[in-house]
C-alpha cells in the first residue's frame, strides 16, 4: 500500500501489527481512486476500521481522518486543488 501518511505497517490508531486493513481515507467510488493515487490511505486494524468504535462507524474519527488526508494533500498541492479533486473542505 502506498501510503503519504504512514510508513510502518500498523494500526494508525493504535500501533497494533495484526489483522490490519487499508483505509481509503475519501470514500466513493471516484474518491476511493484519488485516495489511492495521492496515497491518501492509513492501516488500521479490523476494530478501528468496521468495528462499533471504527472509521465506518464513527464519524468524529471518520473527519480527523478526513482532516488528516487534507493536510497531507495540502503539503504539495493547493487548496484549491483539493477542492476541486474531492469538492470539500474538512479543515473548518
């Protein structure tokens, strides 16, 4: 997995090295594409991914994320590239 935000293979949340899957941090299917091709992406393990507490569950985790993943984007490119590749702003 190609990654702009993490470097190890763990859990983003909580450094677990087990049952980790990716996360796509923007959701959709032409989203889901650009995560992948910015490495917009992080590991989290099962329970932070679908369990009750994880990204699909959670929608305050599910923005920091969010946030995250625009801040990375935001490091090479504009704001206004961000916006017009995913169409929202998640830092206000």
């Amino acid at each position: 997995m190609k990654s702009v935000i993490q470097k190890e293979k763990c859990c983003y949340i909580c450094r677990r090295t087990y049952l980790l899957e990716s996360h796509h941090i923007f959701r959709g299917t032409a989203n889901r594409k650009k995560s992948e091709q910015y490495g917009l992406k992080v590991w989290l393990c099962r329970s932070h991914h679908t369990g009750p507490e994880g990204v699909h569950n959670n929608p305050s985790l599910d923005r920091k994320l969010k946030q995250l993943g625009q801040q990375k984007f935001e490091e090479t490119h504009s704001r206004k590239e961000f916006l017009r590749e995913f169409g929202r702003n998640y830092q206000d």
